[in-house]
C-alpha cells in the first residue's frame, strides 16, 4: 500500500523470525520494496541479503549495487560496505 516503512519492518520480522517463520525470501521481497521507495535502510538489508545469500542467489554485484543506493542516501553503514566490496 505504499507504506515503506512498514514494509522494512515486517522484512525484519520475517528475517529475524518475529511473529512469523522465519523466510528470508520474503524478507528480501520486503525489503526490496521499502528501498524502491526509498526507504535507506531497505536499500542496506537487501545488500545484506545478497552479500549472505538469504532469500536470494547470493550476488556481490548487487549487494554492492544496494549499499551503494544506502551510501548514495546517507548511510554510512552502505558506504563502508560499499568500500569492502570495491577492493
């Protein structure tokens, strides 16, 4: 419904196993949408997702490609990522 906030949230909740069973797919599902939306910190779990493999095709591309959008908004979690995989 275009809330992403809410969104990111429940992406944490099913990448943590809150309330839900845990499906880091999902998770990845949400977190995608909250970082289209421009939500940061969606933008830096999805890196996360990629850089581990859970609930995707592990892709050091994209993770870099996501940390950077994070670092891009202000980040520096994304941004220091971002340097680690850049080497």
């Amino acid at each position: 419904m275009g809330e992403v906030q809410g969104c990111y949230n429940l992406g944490v909740l099913y990448s943590q196993g809150q309330g839900v069973r845990q499906d880091f797919k999902k998770a990845a599902e949400l977190h995608s949408k909250a970082c289209d939306g421009e939500f940061v910190q969606g933008c830096h779990n999805l890196g996360v997702s990629y850089a581990q493999g859970q609930g995707v095709r592990q892709d050091l591309k994209k993770a870099k490609e996501y940390f950077g959008k994070a670092c891009d908004m202000g980040l520096q979690i994304g941004c220091d990522y971002y340097k680690i995989l850049n080497k």
